[in-house]
C-alpha cells in the first residue's frame, strides 16, 4: 500500500518523465534509443516538471501545495469515515482561449463543443470505451468523478506567431497571448499551434487564481475531428484536465515512483503506444499488472479509458467547498 507524500519532502521525488516502458519491467530501467518517429508519436506532458520548477522558485507556492496535500488526506479519511455526503455534481465554467495561425489552428465551435462532450464522458464514467477496463481494475474504477464542464464563452485571437514553448506567453496579451479570463471562476484552457513535441500542459491547484492558471493543449490534439492520430480522441485535454485537479503522472514521475493514490498500482515508468494488458512491472520486489490505461500515463488516446477511486478523492477534494478551486463552483 502506497502511503501519502504530502509536504515540501514530497518535491524531491519529483523527476523528469520516465520513457521505459516493456511488457515485463524491473526496477532497473534500461537505457533506450527513440527515433525522431518514435517520439513524434509518444505523448509528451511536462506539467510535472514545470511545477517542480515554479515550486522550487516561490516559497509561497510551497506553502499552497503543502496546504492543498494536508487538505486532500483530510478529506479522503473523512470519506472512509463517513463524514463526507456527496454534494452534488461541480459544474466548472470553461472559456477556451485559441490562438491561430492557420485556418487549421483555429478549431470550430464544433469541435471544441466536441471536447467538452469528450471530457463530460471520461469524467462521469460514460465514455464509450469505459468497457475495456480489466476485471483486475473494476472494483477500483472512478465511476462519475461528479465533475462536469459547461463552455462559457470562445475567445479568438489571430497571430503571427508559429509556433510556442512552456513560458507561458500564450497567456499574456502583452506577449501575443489571451489573458486568462477570471482564472479563480473559470477554467481556462489556451489552444495554441505547434508546441514541438509537447501535447499540452497544465497548472496544479496551488496556481488557482493566478494569471496562468489553465490548460494549454497544441491545436493538433484538441478535440477529436480534424485532431492528429493517435492522439485524436481528446484524452490529451482529459489527462491535463487532470493536472489541474490534483492527479500526478501515474508512475509518479520516478522509477516506481508515487502518485500519492494508493489504489493505482506503482509502476516503474510511463507507458506509450497501445500495450496489450496484462503489463506486468517489478517494484520493491513485487510483480504485477499495472494500470497503463489510466488517464494519467501517456499511452494513446485509444488505449486509456478510466481513472481510478482514489483519483476521484483527490479530485473532489480540490473541487470541495473548503478546497483550493472552491471558486469554480460559484457560477
């Protein structure tokens, strides 16, 4: 049973994203050489390390993510408990923000009411494809995460800029951006052109309310029609949404590292492409299947398809009446 980090301590276990990744993995991870191919077709999320970094820099941030840590095994021992009613679905107002410079980069009002479709069904338990979970994993499924996201309003902004980085300059009108839209009420999420390898990125709940608070997704795997394989069904938006509730990479960004959830199984890395299940991985000495399906590691969009019960708690602990995105639940 994984135990739960929380606290400053918790920081040093932070690492780059893990790209090992074999049907029977030990604690050693091998070395591996990626072709230009391999990794135009590898998901490539660097929210973990962004917030390292932004962590590592502001005292003050520290203090909200230790806070926001506390907070979250609170509330999970006060559900085992039974101290917590469900209080209804949170309904998040989204203001997508899309910045273009081509006609293609500019996603029509279908597609994006396309991947709020898409994120309403992964995040009530209703996606089409929430059958294929393992009979292994059933017992640990979300079911509805009682989260919900309702488009508020389209922002639209042409500009000469090709392509973007992790800087956040998409988010500051003063640096060709959109400048977020009330971010402590609304959830923003920035769609951009070419970001390189980089599928998108996300803030976590300690950044609620900032000016950079949101999502960033590349034009390319926003939504699902039009959308580049394999990541064309809108999982990218569903992992980075993610992020910005509170979920760690499932492997916890270490070799058997912690996602501070004690019911995803600990794996030795992330995992791509569309692996057969059953993987298996070895950590402390233990073999046994691991749970690549989950929205939290990087396979292709095809091939994750749930999130488990203890993610659930860490989501509705961020999204709680006393939790740090409180203020999404006032519109």
């Amino acid at each position: 049973m994984k135990k739960l980090l929380f606290g400053i301590l918790a920081l040093g276990f932070m690492s780059a994203c893990n790209s090992d990744n074999v049907s029977n993995q030990g604690e050693e991870t091998a070395n591996k050489f990626a072709t230009a191919s391999d990794l135009a077709n590898r998901r490539s999320c660097p929210s973990e390390e962004i917030r390292k970094q932004t962590l590592q820099n502001n005292p003050e941030l520290r203090q909200k993510y230790a806070a926001i840590e506390a907070n979250t095994e609170r509330f999970a021992n006060a559900i085992k408990m039974g101290k917590v009613l469900a209080d209804g679905t949170v309904e998040i107002p989204v203001v997508v923000n899309v910045l273009y410079n081509t006609s293609a980069q500019n996603v029509s009002d279908a597609r994006i009411a396309e991947q709020i479709a898409v994120l309403n069904a992964d995040y009530g338990g209703t996606n089409s494809d929430v059958n294929k979970i393992p009979t292994e994993f059933q017992s640990v499924k979300s079911g509805d995460v009682k989260v919900r996201f309702r488009l508020a309003n389209t922002v639209r902004k042409s500009t000469t800029k090709t392509s973007w980085s992790t800087n956040d300059a998409m988010k500051k009108a003063s640096s060709g951006g959109i400048d977020a839209t009330n971010p402590t009420n609304y959830f923003n999420i920035w769609v951009v052109g070419s970001m390189g390898q980089v599928l998108g990125y996300a803030t976590f709940p300690e950044s609620a309310g900032l000016w950079n608070d949101g999502v960033v997704i590349a034009a390319p795997y926003f939504g699902k029609t039009g959308a580049s394989s394999p990541f064309n069904l809108g999982r990218t938006a569903t992992h980075e949404v993610g992020h910005y509730l509170n979920l760690r990479h499932i492997w916890g960004d270490a070799n058997c590292g912690n996602d501070q959830v004690a019911d995803t199984p600990t794996q030795t890395g992330a995992n791509y492409n569309k692996p057969t299940y059953p993987v298996y991985n070895t950590c402390s000495g233990v073999s046994r299947s691991i749970m690549f399906m989950n929205y939290m590691d990087y396979v292709d969009d095809a091939a994750m398809f749930m999130f488990s019960a203890g993610q659930k708690t860490r989501m509705q602990a961020v999204v709680s009446s006393s939790g740090p995105r409180a203020g999404l639940r006032v519109l």
